[in-house]
C-alpha cells in the first residue's frame, strides 16, 4: 500500500495540495462508473478523443473520491473550495498512471 504522499513523490507533477495529509491509496480509478467505494482511491481525470476525465470529477467526488490526478488547473479551485481534497496537477494524466505503472 502507498500513500498520497508517496504517489505524489512518484509522479512529474505542476502543482501539489494535500488537504487530507498522508491517506492511504489502494484503488486507482480512471472510471467514475467504475467506483464502488471511494475513500481510499485516487481518480486520474484521463483525456480521450471522446471525453475528458475532468468532466467526471463530480461523479466522483459523490462517490467518496478525495484524492485526484488532474491536468486542468481549472478544476484546482473547485476542488479547493470542496476542502479535505488532495490532488496532483500534471502535464498528461495518462502519463502519470504509466509512470505508476512503470
């Protein structure tokens, strides 16, 4: 298991908050659909040529998603406002997964 804090060592990263400190990551979604429980995961706003992940970000925060990968600095202040968030701005969201993965 790792921790934000952790993943936010890993990754080539603009901007960094943590809100929330050092919370557990056990589940990466890039799926709001997908989410069943949300508290311990991280969703990576992922960009296709059909759809934006940062669209989703709202389904996701409902479904107990605190802690993001995103790569609009748009979404830095919604997620400021919502509080008790942690998140990492990055050029490319795809890239940062494959960096995990790597």
């Amino acid at each position: 298991m790792i921790s934000f804090l952790d993943l936010q060592s890993i990754l080539f990263w603009k901007s960094f908050e943590a809100q929330q400190g050092e919370r557990p990551v056990n589940q990466l979604y890039y799926d709001s659909r997908l989410i069943v429980n949300g508290s311990e995961g991280v969703f990576f706003a992922l960009n296709t040529e059909r759809s934006d992940g940062h669209a989703f970000i709202p389904q996701a925060y409902e479904k107990g998603i605190r802690q993001w990968v995103i790569s609009d600095p748009n979404w830095e202040n919604w997620l400021r406002a919502k509080g008790d968030q942690n998140w990492v701005l990055v050029d490319e969201v795809l890239d940062s997964l494959q960096q995990l993965a790597a």
